[in-house]
C-alpha cells in the first residue's frame, strides 16, 4: 500500500482557502451546487507535494466560504484513466452529479510527453461517492486534425442539449477550443473549432482549462493559454488566464469575438473554473499558483490552494471579479474603523494572519501599501500619472485602471497568499508570499482614508 503523504509543518497553512491537508493541488475541477451544497474538486496527488498521478480532491460549502473536505472523489484506477483523472467539469442531471474528466495515459517508453488522452464520466447521488460509467472513455481519442493535447472538458445546457469545450492543439501546432454535443452526455458529437490563438507568442500553443458561458448578454470564453510571450507590462507569468468576449451561435458553432484580455494581475493565478449560483450569478475559482513557481510549503509536506471563489461580472466587455458576497462572513472580529487624512506612514493591521482590510482612498497622488516582515516585503504602489498599480512580490506584475481620484482596495491576507481587488474588481492582484511572522501593513499616502480591517475565521475549512 501507498502511504499518503502527512502534513509536516503548519506554519504557511492557509485559513480560508480550498488546501488539501497534505499533498500537491493544482486546478480547480467540477465547480457547481448540487443538493444545498456548492462542490469544488481540484487537481490532487496525495502522495507527495509533487504533481503525480492525477486524482479528484473534494471539498463542499453551504455558503462559498466555510468547507468542509471530503473523501478522493476519483482516483486512476481504471484503464480509461490508469494515469491520472486530469481537469474536468460537472453537470447536474436528472438529480444526478456528473462528473466529465481527462483520462491521460502514457505510452511506455517512460518519455513524460508522450501520452495520449481521452474523455470520462462518472456520477454520484449522494454528492460524496461516485461510479465511473461503465462504458468509458465517452470520447475515446481526439480528433483528426488534433495533437496529443486533447483535455479538460467543461460541460453546458443549453435548450435541453449538452455542450462540452476542449482544450486543444490542432496539428498546425495553434492552441485553440473545439466543442462536442450530446443528448444524454454519453454520445457525443464533434462540432469542430469555435477559436483558436492568432499566433504561436500572442495566443499560444495550447489553450488549458477552456471555460464558456453567457454573462450579460455576451457570450465568453475564458482559458489559460501555453506560449504567450511577455509584451511589457502583460503575459508576465509562465502562463496565462484571460477571456475574449464575443457572440456565439449555435447554429453554426461560430464564436466572433475581440482580442485576449487576462483576467487576474498577479503571479500566482491559473486554470479557472466557472459555474452558475442558483441566484444566477456567475463564480469563479482559480488555482492560487503557477507551474514551476517555488511552493516552500513542499517542505512541509503539501502544495497549491484555491482563491477566494469570486463573481463575475461584465462592464464595457471587461471582467470585473470580485471576492464573492458571502466573503463578509468570514468575519470574526472587527480589528479597526476609522476615517481621516493621512499624511504619513500609517500602519493599518499587524499580527494578523488572516484579515481583510478594506480602504477607500480620495486622493490624487501616489501611495504604496507595504505587507512586511523584518526582512520580506511585498509592495503595492498606485501612480496617479499613469493611473497603473505596481505589485512588487520578487519581481513586478502591473495593472492599469480607467483613471479616478477614489480608489476602492480590498485585501484578503491569508497565512501564505494576497488576494487585492482594485475597484470592485476592475483589476485583481492574486498572491503567494511566505512569511515567517504574521505581516504588518503599512500605508504612505497623502489621502482621505476611509478604512476598515476585520480578523477572518483561520478554520474556514475542516478536514476529516
Ligand atoms: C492545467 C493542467 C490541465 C490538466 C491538469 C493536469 O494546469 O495542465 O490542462 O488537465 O493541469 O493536472
């Protein structure tokens, strides 16, 4: 028997992000509410902090924010997916839970990159167990005119159909999204490309993590391309997430749309998955990390976590995103209230790992928020000229903003990770830091300041 790996340490542990207890995470996987509870599944190698052989974790929430860990919902054990259950989605039907996934599988020559990959199904009706259908794969191989890299289904209804999108390569060597429809989500029906990247560096030469849906009256692709060169002040991280705004028709399996816009500012932020809420909005989580970035929690025993599920929203065809309303119950204290000019350096919260701060600055000046810890710091500073904000964590990551002299932040701290949002989400920072002793936070500015700093829950989420 394989032995799990065991938590080691808890110094960088998070409080209110979606962690495995031990071991490696990475994407987000079958996000949707079923049965009172919202469900997340992520990317999970339980037996060490390295990626591995890909299983399902599991995790479930009755309001977004506290949750509860649940037992492996897939692991590769049959020879549809004996090498891992890559990224997938969920779909609710007939009061069923379907879980739709990437089998992957190697050919034997022990070269990591030469595999090939196929679709699965699995269901449950306890939201907690669940079967692989007997007949898998449900698309047994790609395309055609499609590489090797043929994965991470996201399933939809629309008028009594189902549509699943692919990430995908055609042979041409172009990251692009294909499409399938079904009746029953068994059989399915290739449609063809509805988008694919405009050139190798500007879009990339695989599109992870395909994502579609309808958000005011548009329709939107979100994904997280491979191969897109850094263009000054963008596509700074390894790899990308970012969406295109368009018009689908379904009648064609045509998509017009605009140019690539990426969706978060920060370092560490990739592999998004989207779903409906009951009340219609529409959430997203994200895996809070970036391939081949340090992860010093390895040395303690596990590796990656989710954001903060977010919302949605759409604005002059931009994505504002913004922690998701239930967020104000992770409250547990209020620490400070107050409003007035500041003038210098103002500390704002220290000895806190898990807070939020909250400051309306009216201002038309530069200011810098500083997050330090004797010898580590992470900076923020806003320049009022260019109205862009610098984020300074190791190396810089920018966001500009349509200019305005009040400036809304919003700042979750958590144990290891820094989620800012700017402006109700109109430009989101996304961090991991590590330090050693809880932060203090400091702000120079010259502004009207209107802040407002609460202690969260540091056990937002249980473990069995
Ligand atoms: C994205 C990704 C997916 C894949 C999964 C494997 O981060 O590479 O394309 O399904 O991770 O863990």
């Amino acid at each position: 028997m394989k032995q799990m790996i065991k938590l080691n340490n808890d110094r960088y542990r998070l409080g209110y992000h979606v962690s495995a207890l031990a071991g490696w995470i990475n994407d987000p996987n079958g996000f949707c509410y079923y049965k009172g509870y919202y469900h997340i599944f992520y990317q999970y190698h339980p037996y060490s902090a390295d990626w591995g052989p890909m299983h399902w974790g599991h995790a479930r929430s009755k309001d977004l924010v506290h949750w509860e860990s649940l037992p492996i919902a897939l692991a590769p054990d049959t020879k549809a997916d004996e090498d891992g259950c890559f990224s997938g989605s969920a779909i609710v039907k007939d009061d069923v839970l379907y879980l739709i996934y990437t089998g992957h599988h190697y050919y034997d020559d022990g070269d990591p990159d030469h595999f090939w990959q196929n679709q699965n199904l699995a269901y449950s009706t306890d939201g907690i167990n669940f079967t692989k259908y007997e007949n898998n794969p449900i698309i047994a191989s790609a395309p055609e005119d499609n590489t090797h890299h043929f994965r991470d289904p996201k399933v939809w209804e629309k008028d009594g159909k189902y549509y699943m999108i692919l990430g995908s390569q055609g042979k041409d060597g172009v990251g692009r999204a294909i499409t399938y429809r079904s009746d029953d989500l068994k059989d399915w029906q290739y449609l063809g490309v509805i988008a694919k990247a405009n050139g190798l560096t500007t879009e990339g030469f695989m599109w992870e993590c395909p994502d579609f849906f309808e958000l005011a009256g548009k329709d939107i692709l979100l994904l997280s391309p491979q191969g897109i060169e850094a263009q000054g002040q963008k596509y700074l991280n390894l790899f990308q997430t970012g969406y295109f705004v368009g018009n689908f028709d379904y009648s064609t399996n045509t998509f017009e749309h605009g140019g690539f816009t990426e969706l978060d500012h920060g370092h560490d932020f990739y592999a998004t998955q989207t779903t409906l809420a009951p009340d219609g909005r529409r959430l997203v989580f994200g895996w809070m990390d970036m391939w081949e970035s340090e992860f010093p929690e390895k040395a303690d025993g596990w590796a990656g976590a989710l954001t903060l599920p977010r919302e949605l929203e759409l604005k002059d065809d931009q994505l504002y995103m913004r922690p998701v309303k239930e967020a104000v119950q992770l409250r547990t204290a209020e620490i400070s209230v107050w409003n007035k000019q500041v003038t210098e350096k103002t500390l704002l919260c220290e000895n806190e790992h898990q807070a939020e701060i909250d400051l309306i600055l009216t201002t038309d000046q530069a200011f810098e928020l500083a997050f330090t810890d004797q010898d580590k710091q992470v900076k923020l500073t806003f320049d009022q000229a260019t109205h862009t904000f610098t984020l300074l964590n190791g190396d810089a990551r920018y966001a500009s903003i349509k200019p305005n002299s009040e400036l809304k932040l919003q700042i979750f701290i958590d144990t290891s990770s820094l989620e800012i949002f700017i402006n109700d989400g109109e430009a989101v920072f996304t961090e991991r830091f590590y330090f050693d002793n809880a932060p203090q936070v400091w702000l120079t500015a010259k502004a009207q300041c209107l802040t407002q700093v609460y202690r969260l829950d540091g056990q937002a989420i249980t473990f069995e």
